[in-house]
C-alpha cells in the first residue's frame, strides 16, 4: 500500500517515519520531496580496474565536491547525497527523480530504500545531452513510501548511518 499525504504525516507523528531537517512543503499528495545535498562525487574516467574484491583506492575512481551548485556535464556519472537524514520503520521508499529533472535527461537508476534504513541517502545521477546546473537545497528527487504488509528484519546493511556521499561497499 502506498501512502497518501495524509497517511505520511500519521507516520511522522508516530516516529515510524523521521526526515531531518523537515519542511512542510515537501510533503506530496503520494510522497515526499528530498532535496538535493551540497555534495557530490564525480565518477572519474580511468583505465584502472574497480575490483569489488580488492581494497580499492577511491581517490582513483571519483573526486568529491562540496558547493552550493554544480554543473553535471554531458552524460556524466555523480553520487550525490540527500540533504535530508530519513528513518524508516515499517515502510520502504521508492526513490525516482521529480519528473521536471528527468524532462531534461537527466535519470536515476532503480532505487529502494529499505525498512530499518537510516541516514543520508546517495544516489547515483546520469547526466543528459547538455550541461545542466543543479542547486543544494533543490527539491530533486520524489520517494514513493510502502507500507510492509508483515513485520520485517529491519536493514542492517553497511549503509545504515550514512553522512555525505558515500562509495560504494563490498
């Protein structure tokens, strides 16, 4: 089941569902609104190889930037964090990118938040066909919240707590 607004702010008040720092006018009528973080990590172009079985150097492979703005160039690869810290209890999130974003070639890959999770959400955006100057602090991405239909183990994944961009973890 998916929440409605209304249903959303029921979770709120219930602290089954927790959004730092909170504003009103993200809350959608099927969602809610995160904005965009003031930091990203560039994917780097590089001959190297990522091995996921190795204990890689990530200066290698991405360069982190903090700023109020950043240009995303043509079909360029980012992480970039929420600037909200979300808890789910009992719920999973559905996370795309607000439609006016993707209208402009911008997209996200398939992304689930699952119950339990807390902490900074990273996600990786791929850039369109011309440069586009997304802003901190923009709402930029919709998560669409589930409701579990049983008691679930809640995430205890190597993600939980995250601050900022983090890379990835094997």
């Amino acid at each position: 089941m998916i929440l409605s607004k209304s249903e959303i702010y029921e979770y709120i008040k219930e602290k089954k569902l927790i959004i730092n720092p909170f504003n009103e006018d993200t809350i959608r009528e099927n969602g809610i609104d995160l904005r965009f973080g003031n930091e990203i990590a560039r994917l780097k172009k590089t001959n190297l190889i990522f091995d996921p079985h190795y204990k890689n150097e990530y200066e290698n492979f991405f360069e982190k930037e903090n700023g109020e703005y950043f240009i995303i160039n043509p079909d360029e690869r980012i992480l970039v964090c929420t600037l909200e810290y979300i808890e789910l209890k009992g719920l999973i999130g559905f996370v795309n990118l607000r439609s006016s974003y993707a209208r402009l070639g911008l997209s996200l890959p398939p992304t689930i938040v699952d119950t339990g999770f807390k902490g900074q959400l990273t996600l990786q955006i791929m850039g369109g066909s011309f440069p586009i100057k997304l802003y901190a602090r923009d709402r930029f991405f919709h998560i669409i919240l589930a409701k579990l239909t049983s008691n679930s183990v809640r995430y205890k994944g190597v993600y939980l707590d995250q601050k900022g961009v983090t890379y990835p973890k094997f």
